[in-house]
C-alpha cells in the first residue's frame, strides 16, 4: 500500500510538472521578457554596488545604470538591425557562393579518386543552413527586445527590490534566522556567474570584432555581438558564433583568410574560455557536461533564444531547489559534475 502511494505521488508529481511546463510555454510571451529583465537586472546588480561605494542615492544610481543600457543597447541595436537587413537580403547570393564552393571541393575529391554523389551532399548538408542558425537565433531575441519599455520597467523594480530578494526567499522558506546558507551561497553563485561570464562574453565579442575588421571581413560588428551573445550558450556557442563568420570569409576572401579567422576563432575562444573565465570563476557551477548541453536544448524548446542564453543559470536554480529537498537531492546528484561523489570518496 505504501508502494503504491508512492506511485501515486509521483504520478501527481509528473502531471503537475507537465502541466506546469505546459503554462510556461503558452505563456512564454510574459515568462520571456520577465526572464530576460531578471538576467539583465543580475547584470546590472553590480553596477549599482559600484555607485553606492561614491555614496550615490539608490534611485540616482538605478537611473545611471538604466541610461547607460539603454544607450548601449539602442545604438547597438541600430547598427545590429542595419547590418542584420543588408545581410539577410544578400543571403541568397551568399547561399549560392557556398554551393559552388561545395561542389569544387567535390570535384577536387573527385581527381583523387574520392567520389562523392554532388546532389546527395548538397540535400544532406546545406551549407547555407548553417548560417540560418545563428541569423534567426539573433532576429528571435530582436523580436523579444520589441517588447523594451516593458523590460526596462520591470528591470528597474527589480533593482529596487534587489536586496530585499535574499530576505525573501527566507522568510518563504520559513527559515527566518537566515540559517539557510545555501541559499546565500546560491544567489552568490549565479550574480558571480553571469557577471563574469557577462565580461568574458564581451571580450570574446570584442576581440572576435576587431579579428574580422582587421581582416576586412564583412558586417564584422554584427559577428562580434553574435560571438558576444552566443558566448552565453555552454559548449557549442562559440562554434555557432563562428561559422557564419568563416563561411562569409570563405566566400568572399578565399580559403585563406577563412582559414585564418576559424584560426583566430579557436584561439580567442580557447583563451578566454579555458584561462581567462576558470581563473575568476573557479570550478563554475557545478553541472556535468552532459546536463549542460541537454539543459541547452529543453530551455532553448521551453523559451526561444532567451532560454538557450540562460540555460545554465536556469538549470542552476533546478539544482538547488531538489537539494533543499530530501526528495529531491538524489536529482540533484544525477545533474551535478560528480564532485561530491568524489569527496566522499576521498
């Protein structure tokens, strides 16, 4: 009889996840921006600490940061959204380039006894495809950005009730006395985490940048914030960000300096992601990689674009809510990167 009531509760458990999952995406118009103006509000957070060590008034303060997106994001936004037109309306040129490039490499093979069935290659890999992946990604978080005024309001009530929030969750939680350190240490894990990945993201978008202008690559800024952006998404980011950029190269400079920039690509990326970001992030969260890359794919179907950027720190709060949970910590184990498996071990 136990059994079976265990069964059932899991079954409730289920349904209501289901069902829960099933809101959130009929919702995803509200959930997105929502969780878009929480992610930029974390980034702001410490901006706002900046201004308090000069004794600035909070509400000062909250306006300076607001300006300063804003400012940022509109005039990037104006040279993105040009750059992003011209290109997608040379798309078809640059899609047909591509397949002739293809099928020189084909007939190449072909002088030395590699045979490879032309028509077959271009229906199974459409080197055009590739390209899409990274403009719709980008023209997907343009259409939420359409939605600004009601990000920007909700990201400055946010920033008020900032350092409220940690209290909060106390008190829901029922732990008034602030016993509960994880949670502290949690909050403190995904403000660290995204400032610096944040910081990371846009050295990797700046250098990326300045590769391509000084290779005289076209819509170079539009690749720098696509590398800036894409820099966000654990794993495979930064080869997405790539390839448009060496594909175009390829097209329309040659292999060689399509060469150079995959070359300075990996070199930029490998830097910033394997010595700059593990020297101030430490070990980072810890989540298997695994998790990571299969976090990528349900954020990203449950929330656009959006989720795909913050499939991470999203995963993260999963994490530790199941390790409140003694229900729930066998998960929690399942989606860390085995480091406490590891300690007991030893």
């Amino acid at each position: 009889m136990a059994g079976l009531t265990g069964v059932n509760k899991s079954l409730v458990i289920f349904a209501a996840l289901v069902v829960g999952l099933a809101g959130i995406k009929a919702a995803s118009v509200i959930v997105i921006p929502f969780v878009l103006a929480a992610f930029i509000a974390i980034i702001c957070n410490p901006l706002l600490g900046f201004f308090a060590r000069y004794n600035i008034p909070k509400g000062i303060a909250i306006m300076l940061v607001m300006l300063m997106v804003v400012g940022v994001g509109v005039s990037l936004g104006g040279l993105v959204g040009q750059s992003l037109t011209d290109f997608s309306q040379h798309l078809p040129e640059y899609k047909a380039k591509l397949q002739e490039e293809f099928i020189w490499l084909v007939d190449v093979a072909g002088r030395y006894n590699i045979l490879i069935n032309k028509e077959q290659l271009v229906s199974m890999f459409d080197p055009g495809k590739m390209i899409d992946v990274a403009t719709n990604m980008l023209t997907g978080l343009g259409g939420v950005m359409a939605n600004l005024f009601l990000i920007i309001l909700t990201v400055v009530f946010m920033l008020f009730e900032g350092p409220m929030f940690s209290h909060k969750i106390h008190m829901a939680l029922d732990d008034p006395d602030m016993k509960m350190k994880q949670i502290d240490r949690f909050l403190h894990s995904i403000n660290s985490y995204l400032a610096i990945k944040t910081l990371v993201s846009l050295g990797t978008g700046l250098l990326a940048a300045l590769l391509l202008w000084i290779l005289n690559v076209d819509y170079f800024v539009l690749w720098g914030v696509v590398a800036f952006m894409f820099n966000y998404i654990p794993n495979i980011g930064s080869i997405i960000a790539a390839v448009p950029a060496v594909l175009l190269a390829l097209i329309t400079q040659g292999p060689l300096i399509a060469g150079i920039v995959g070359a300075g690509y990996l070199t930029i990326n490998t830097v910033m992601g394997n010595i700059v970001e593990p020297r101030f992030m430490g070990k980072g969260l810890g989540l298997s990689t695994l998790v990571v890359f299969l976090s990528l794919i349900f954020w990203g179907w449950l929330l656009g674009t959006v989720g795909m950027l913050l499939s991470v720190p999203l995963t993260m709060i999963v994490k530790i809510a199941l390790e409140t949970s003694d229900e729930g910590r066998w998960l929690a184990t399942l989606l860390g990167n085995g480091e406490e498996l590891e300690k007991q071990q030893s």
